[in-house]
C-alpha cells in the first residue's frame, strides 16, 4: 500500500485528496487542522466537479505523529503557511519519502535546479528553516494547471482543468517522477513528467503575478483587469520586466504579454486566488509571488521599476487591512 498525506486540504489540497483517495492501492491521508479538520471528520471530503459531486471520507488529523511516516507528502498549503508547518511534514519523512510540492509562486527550492549558481529566495525562507526541513533533494516540483475554489471547510468547486506538471527541484529526470506521473494519471489527472520544473513554475508566475495583486488591490475579476487599457499595459509592463529576469535564470517566455492575455480573457469574469484570499480574510502570497522574482532581479542586475511599484502597493494594502482587523 502507497501511503499519501496531503498537508493543507484548501481548493487544490483538497482537489487532489478527493481524486487519490478513491485510486486503489493508495492509502490517503491528510494533515489539517481548525474548521477543516472538524468539517473533514464529521461530514467527509467534498468535491463538485461540474454535473459530478461526491463526499468521501478522509483520515485527517492535525497530529502528524498519529498519521505516521509516508511514501508522499503532498505540501498544499499557502506560502505563508509553509514555515509554521514545516517542522510537522518533517515528522512524515521516513528516508524514501518525497515530498511533492504544489505551491505558487516561486518556492525556497526553485533556485537548486537552475544554471546559475549563486542565486538566493532569503524572502521566502529568511532563517532557512524550509530547507532544513525539506531539503530541495527530497521535493519534487508540482505546477497545477487547474481551477478551484473552497466552497466551505473540506467542500471543493473544481472549476476547471487538470494539468499537473511535475519534475525534480534539483533538476534533471528520475525513475520517481516518471513512477509518480503514472499515478497520477491513473488517478484521472494529465500529469507529464518535465526536465525542468523550473521553467514551468517561472512561466505560470509570469502569467499570475499581475492579475492576482492587482485583483486584490481592486477587488476586480480578470476580464475587468485587462478591460482597462491602463492596468492592462501596466501588468504586461511588468510581465516584460519579469520576462528579463527569466531569460538570465534559464527560464525564457516564449509568449508575449498579448499572448497571455488572450488565455486570462477566455476564463471571464474569475476570481485570482489571492482575490479569493481578500474576501475570505486569508493571508496574501506576496512574497512567492512579488517579492521572490524581485529578489532574484536585485541579484541579477535587472531594473524592475513596475515590479517594484506592484510589491510596494501590495504590501501596503495588506499592512492596512491587517491593522484594520
């Protein structure tokens, strides 16, 4: 039996428990706590898929001692959570144990796998506490093409997609990310193994960067973001600065911002994650998102002057609406 935890049962957290725990031949777990983990133990695991829905129960517990050591520790909890939970998926690793990370935004791991040596995430992972915990040898890079939302505590809207694409945050191929791709296929998502995950996450960054805290500092859906020819030209503006930063980390962006903007219109009136966040009072992903792909421009050289202007409103607003509550 392959054993399964997923630490963070969120929208994608719990998208991905809810399709592995009917795989057979896996043992399904998952790592929460609060309303979720209640939600989770009285009523089950809920997913609604277009005409489909069903609930399903889950093991669940907020004690990581009590679901014991794992095969895979899928870690799908927001970037601001990572640091608190760290030290708990430590306690899942027995020595075969990878760890797979479905995150966004840049990660403490993802400058391990790129041909410039050097390079740092300190705002993602100041104390070095993730890495300790989690080396970048024992992860395995996740980019998740695919729509969710929580509807409530253990209760999933998948609104669209299914692409997980996944590959070694070390760099290069193994016979483990072509044995995990295979079960994840076999659980009905199109999984791909890649040589570079890096790559992957950068180009997702690139086309989420803007429109998420832009959503959060105006409370608007994508199609009205790029409806305004100003804020439409100020975050392809900052997509051609995070497109430079790309090229000297051996991540190149095929596409011009236009390019990416005809994808983002065709998902109408959506709701980013980090808009998602601002309405349901959660923390914003500032630093993977902004301030990670800054740091690495202030390495680098690269004048990030919209950029710079992003973060800076961003985190602002953000120290606002903290000191308000």
């Amino acid at each position: 039996m392959f054993k399964v935890c997923i630490v963070g049962l969120g929208a994608i957290g719990g998208w991905l428990a809810a399709h592995l725990q009917r795989v057979e031949g896996l043992r399904v777990c998952a790592l929460v706590r609060g309303d979720t983990l209640a939600a989770v133990r009285e009523r089950g695991l809920r997913l609604d898929s277009g005409e489909d829905s069903w609930c399903a129960p889950l093991r669940v517990s907020d004690d990581p001692a009590e679901l014991g050591l794992q095969d895979l520790v899928i870690l799908a909890v927001k970037g601001p959570a990572i640091a608190g939970v760290a030290a708990q998926v430590a306690q899942l690793l027995g020595p075969g144990t990878r760890v797979l990370t479905a995150l966004n935004g840049l990660p403490w791991w993802f400058t391990a796998g790129l041909p410039v040596p050097g390079l740092t995430l300190t705002c993602v992972d100041p104390d070095g506490r993730i890495a300790a915990a989690i080396p970048p040898e024992r992860v395995i890079g996740c980019v998740v093409h695919a729509s969710c939302a929580l509807r409530g505590p253990g209760w999933v809207h998948h609104v669209l997609g299914n692409g997980l694409l996944i590959g070694e945050a070390v760099g290069g191929t193994s016979e483990s990310v072509t044995a995990l791709a295979a079960r994840l296929v076999g659980a009905g998502f199109g999984a791909r193994a890649v040589d570079s995950i890096q790559r992957e996450v950068f180009y997702k960054l690139w086309g989420n960067m803007t429109t998420n805290p832009v959503s959060a500092l105006t409370r608007a859906t994508t199609d009205r973001i790029l409806a305004d020819d100003l804020v439409r030209e100020f975050t392809a503006a900052i997509m051609r600065e995070a497109a430079l930063i790309g090229e000297r980390v051996g991540c190149p962006i095929a596409q011009t911002p236009q390019d990416r903007h005809v994808i983002t219109r065709s998902l109408g009136a959506f709701k980013t994650s980090m808009l998602q966040d601002i309405e349901a009072g959660r923390a914003i992903e500032t630093d993977a998102l902004l301030a990670a792909p800054r740091e690495l421009a202030q390495q680098l050289g690269v004048a990030t002057p919209m950029l710079d202007a992003l973060l800076g409103l961003t985190r602002l607003m953000d120290v606002c609406r903290s000191r308000a509550g």
